[in-house]
C-alpha cells in the first residue's frame, strides 16, 4: 500500500494559479474619454489664461491661483506678492465682475495690472471659462 495520492489536489491549485492573474487582468480597460462642456471650459482656459494662471491651489504665477476664485473677494490670494492694489476686496468675484475683467480688465479696475492680457472679446468663451472657474476644484486639480 503507497500513501494516499494528493495528486488530484494538486491539480486544482496549479489550475487556479494559472487562471488567476489572467482573470484579474480582464477588466482593465481604460473608458475613453467624453468631449463636456468642462473640456471646452478647460481648453478656453488653457488657451487665455493659462500662461499667467493656474487653478490648483496655492499654485501663483505671473498671476494668482484662481483656486476657488468665484464667490471670492478679490486681491486676496495667500501667498500672492504681486498684486497691483488695483483689486480690492470690495470687488466680488461673480458672473458679471468676472464677465467684465475677463473682456476688458482695466474697465473694471483702472490700476490692474493685468498685463500684458489683451481682453477677450468672445462673449461665449468668456462664459466657459467663467463656469470652468466655477466648477468644483477638484474636477481642475489636474
Ligand atoms: C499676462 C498674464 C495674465 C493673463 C494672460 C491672464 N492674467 Fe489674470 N491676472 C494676472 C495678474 C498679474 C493679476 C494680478 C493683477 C493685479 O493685481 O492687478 C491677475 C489677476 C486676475 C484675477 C484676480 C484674482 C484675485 O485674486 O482677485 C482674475 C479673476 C484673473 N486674473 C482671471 C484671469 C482669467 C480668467 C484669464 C484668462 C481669460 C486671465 N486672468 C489671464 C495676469 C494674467
């Protein structure tokens, strides 16, 4: 009498060793990115402010981070040395104070030195780009 076979045991782990990395690899696929309206915000951005701005957080240029700038006081970036004091808190950031700045920053406050930025004619860009910097910060932490 031989000792009791294991052999069918054995088999089963071997199987499943084989099996196993090829089925967790099945699902990884990448979903391919949709066109939003976020992407036209965020190429508006790119294209007009992006040189002298970012959106992350703490993150000045030429200009301050717009990190949470709607619904802000203007001029009051932390850590922002280079302010002209042509934005002061009595400015608001909203709709129609950043519609304005956006076109023509100088017909907004006389002093800023927001230059050299050209305004920007194009009612619709200036609105997506207004409704990008409204968005929630996290979607533009990138
Ligand atoms: C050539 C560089 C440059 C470009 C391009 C530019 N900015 Fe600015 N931006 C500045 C500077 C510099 C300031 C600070 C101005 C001051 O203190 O008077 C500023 C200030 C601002 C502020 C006020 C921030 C605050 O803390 O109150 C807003 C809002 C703003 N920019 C939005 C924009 C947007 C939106 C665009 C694109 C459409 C843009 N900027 C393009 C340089 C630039």
């Amino acid at each position: 009498m031989s000792g009791p076979k294991k052999r069918s045991t054995l088999r089963v782990v071997a199987a499943l060793a084989i099996l196993g990395p090829g089925s967790a690899m099945a699902g990884e696929s990448t979903p391919a990115p949709s066109a939003t309206a976020d992407d036209a915000g965020q190429i508006a951005f790119n294209t007009h402010c992006r040189n002298c701005h970012s959106v992350k957080q703490d993150d000045h240029r030429l200009g301050p981070s717009l990190h949470g700038i709607f619904g802000a006081k203007a001029g009051q970036a932390k850590g922002y040395a280079n302010y002209s004091g042509g934005l002061t808190p009595d400015i608001t950031w909203d709709e129609a104070t950043l519609d304005k700045f956006i076109a023509d920053p100088k017909a907004l406050a006389s002093n800023t030195t927001m230059t050299p930025y050209p305004g920007l004619p194009d009612a619709s860009q200036r609105k997506l780009i207004i409704d990008y910097l409204k968005a929630p910060a996290q979607k533009k932490d990138s």
